[in-house]
C-alpha cells in the first residue's frame, strides 16, 4: 500500500508541477518533453528519457539481466545441489539467527544472504541482484503472508539497499577520466558513509522489530567486520589509483571465478549432474528476469515524469533559497541532485555526478561531494521495485521507509565527511 501511494504521489505531482509550468509560466514544450524526452542543451547536458524511451529503458534492464540472472541462478542452483548454500549457512548463522530470528538455523536462504552482502561488498553489482533476488525467493518460502513482506525480507532489503561497499571503483575511473589530480581521495569518505548507512539501516529495522543488538553474537561479528574493513581501508591507502584499480580488480573477479570453481568442483565431488543442475536454475533466472517487467516499467516511468516536470529542480532551487535565507554554508546544494535522484534511478544519477563533476570540477567541493554520495547509497526505488516485484509482494509495510531514513543517514554522513576532508 504503501508502495502504491508513493507510486501514485510522484505521477501526480509530477503532472501538476508541469502544468502549473506550462500554463503559468509559459513552458509550452514540457508536456513534450514528458511524452518524449528532452535532448540536452548547452545549460544542461544531460539528455532525459521521456516515458515512451523509458519504457523501452526498462525491457532492455530486464533483458540484459536474463543472461546474468540465468548465469548466477544456474550456478547458485548447482551449489544447492552440492550442500554448499548450507554449509555457508551454517558458518553464518550463530549471527543471521540473532538479526533474522524467523529464519530456521541452516536454511538456503542465509547463504544467499551471505552470497548478496558479498557481491555488494566487492562492488559486483551484476552478481548481487541475482543472489538478492534468489535471497528474496527463499525468505519467500518461510514468508506466512505471500503479499506482505516479511520482518525477515524488510531486514535483507534494507541492508542490502545501504550498499555496503568496498573500493568503488567506477567512481574512481570516472574521476580520473575527468582529470582529477587524485581520484582516490574520495574513498575513505565513501566506505565510511557507507559503512555508517549500513550500521543505521540495520539499528532502524531492528529498533521496528525488536531486536536486541546488544546480543554478544551481534557485537562480535559487527566489531570483526569494523576491524577487517579498517585494515583493508588502512592498507588500500597505501595504493597509488593504478593500484587501487588493479588490486579491486584481483580482488572482485577473482573471488568470483574461486566462488565458480568452488561450486563446480562441490558439484563434482557430490556427483551430482554439474550441466543439468546449472540449466534447471538458468531457467528460474530467465522467468524472475521477465516477471520483474510490468514492476520497473511502472516505477521508471513514474521517475521519469518527475525528472521532465522539473520537480527535481524545483526542490534543488528551495533549498538554496533556504540555505542563503539562514546563512548557512550552501556549497553541498550543487551535490545534492546526485542523492535526490540516486533512489530513483542508478544511471541518472550517475549521470548527474558526472555533469556536476563536469560543470564545477572533479576536485571541487560539489565533484567530491556527488561522488561520495553516488558510492554510499543504492537505488531504493528500482530495488524495492524489482526484489519485491519478483516474489509478488505487493505490502511492502514499512521497508520503504527504513531504506530512506538510512539513506538520509548517510547522505547527512556524507555531507559531513566532505566538509572534514575537503571543507
């Protein structure tokens, strides 16, 4: 419900802001640009996809993630096959039965969890929507109310959609491209607001649920993952960008052939049939692909008609009038677009983060500031859309809401750190 009235909020306003533009300030040509897009111009750049583009935006999504969810899906279901899910399952989950208590000890789900979290991690973002999906699909099975989420799923999402990330690596290519004297300086800031974004999603849910995280099992783990990441930070700091880049590429894609050689070879240890395990899973991946369609059509277009109304500009430009109204320190306002459309749309404000990095520098404050924002939050919108969409959960109950105030949490920390490493 909620969900439906946040779909129907931004459709609505959208429309009135453009009409309000058009019969009152003459902005005959907005209707258009809703329907059909609008080109970019030499004050802005950027092109925006009108809703006839964007739906053809959202059928080419899903069909490129056929053929990732069908790879990732075959491979997962060889790994349950073998007992390998389980076994990670087991590992985990003194701590996963502490944060998801309605999730059974040893069940699948708990590896493809693990499997998601890890993925984000290392910044494989092509891995971590199938094995997401696939977690969702299992919390699904021990879910009482087919369409209501569950406490268990709100916890997953939320997590996952804070995006605990590692290196982030795109960000640092593009900055470099962009001429930045030193692309890597945005990193620590990232990782720490992430990492604050993830700590904040995980408290919010468990505050709504009731979960003590007090619990030694759940201090234990959360201060072995804060020491193991600030060792890594500690060491990746000593990296030239040249490095950074290698070593996040050794990293990322080498554990992910180790993750493809551990299942095959689980696989023929077990003796299973490797080849027919990995096509009755690919086939799952292909139907949740094409089931998730009518879900992202529908919230892309509603973005859509947000960004060609102008609403976006509307709110950036009230909130500089609000700023230099009570003299407050209005630089972070020129970064600001990227967290305001990163909910809504993972291209567009990566697109934003380049145009502001373009018009203002990649080492100026707003650059710095965009780029830390686009790597310590996720799409929220397009996650609720598709990891719900996929398991026909149409009560979302409160999920929307915990992943906006984490994601506020960690604009706010982001913020911050920009003003402390770059002020």
């Amino acid at each position: 419900m909620a969900l439906s009235r946040i779909w129907s909020g931004f459709i609505l306003i959208a429309i009135i802001v453009a009409s309000i533009k058009c019969f009152f300030f003459g902005q005959s040509d907005i209707f258009n640009w809703m329907i059909i897009g609008k080109s970019g111009d030499p004050g802005n750049p950027l092109k925006v996809d009108g809703v006839i583009e964007t739906c053809w935006t959202a059928v080419n999504i899903c069909l490129k993630l056929i053929g990732i969810m069908a790879l990732f899906m075959g491979f997962m279901n060889i790994a349950e096959r073998a007992g390998g899910i389980r076994l990670l399952s087991r590992i985990i989950g003194p701590f996963f039965a502490k944060l998801f208590p309605e999730v059974p000890k040893g069940h699948p789900a708990t590896g493809h969890m693990v499997m998601n979290f890890s993925a984000n991690l290392l910044g494989l973002d092509n891995a971590a929507t199938p094995f997401g999906i696939k977690a969702m699909e299992s919390l699904q099975e021990l879910n009482p109310n087919k369409e209501t989420a569950s406490n268990a799923q709100i916890m997953f999402l939320c997590l996952h959609a804070a995006g605990l990330t590692l290196i982030p690596v795109s960000i640092i290519a593009v900055r470099a491209s962009l001429n930045s004297a030193n692309p890597t300086d945005i990193f620590i800031p990232c990782m720490i607001a992430t990492f604050v974004a993830t700590m904040a999603a995980m408290l919010i849910v468990a505050f709504k649920q009731r979960i003590n995280v007090l619990q030694p099992v759940i201090l234990a783990w959360v201060l072995s993952i804060s020491a193991i990441i600030a060792a890594m930070v500690l060491y990746l700091t000593t990296l030239s960008t040249a490095g950074l880049q290698s070593f996040s590429g050794i990293l990322s894609n080498g554990l992910l052939l180790l993750i493809f050689f551990l299942i095959v070879a689980g696989g023929v240890y077990k003796k299973i049939d490797v080849f027919d395990a990995f096509i009755e899973g690919a086939k799952g991946g292909f139907e949740t692909a094409i089931r998730i369609i009518p879900y992202l059509v529908g919230m892309l277009i509603a973005i859509s008609l947000l960004r060609t109304s102008g609403t976006f500009d509307l709110i950036i430009g009230g909130l500089k009038t609000v700023c230099t109204y009570i003299n407050l320190d209005s630089r972070f306002i020129d970064g600001i677009p990227t967290a305001l459309i990163k909910p809504l749309s993972g291209g567009g404000a990566r697109g934003m983060m380049i145009d502001t990095m373009t018009t203002h520098g990649a080492d100026s404050f707003a650059g710095r500031l965009a780029s830390i924002l686009q790597g310590s939050s996720d799409t929220t919108f397009y996650v609720i859309a598709v990891y719900f969409g996929a398991i026909n959960v149409k009560n979302t109950r409160y999920a929307i809401g915990a992943m906006l105030l984490a994601d506020l949490v960690g604009i706010i920390t982001a913020i911050s750190l920009t003003y402390l490493f770059f002020g």
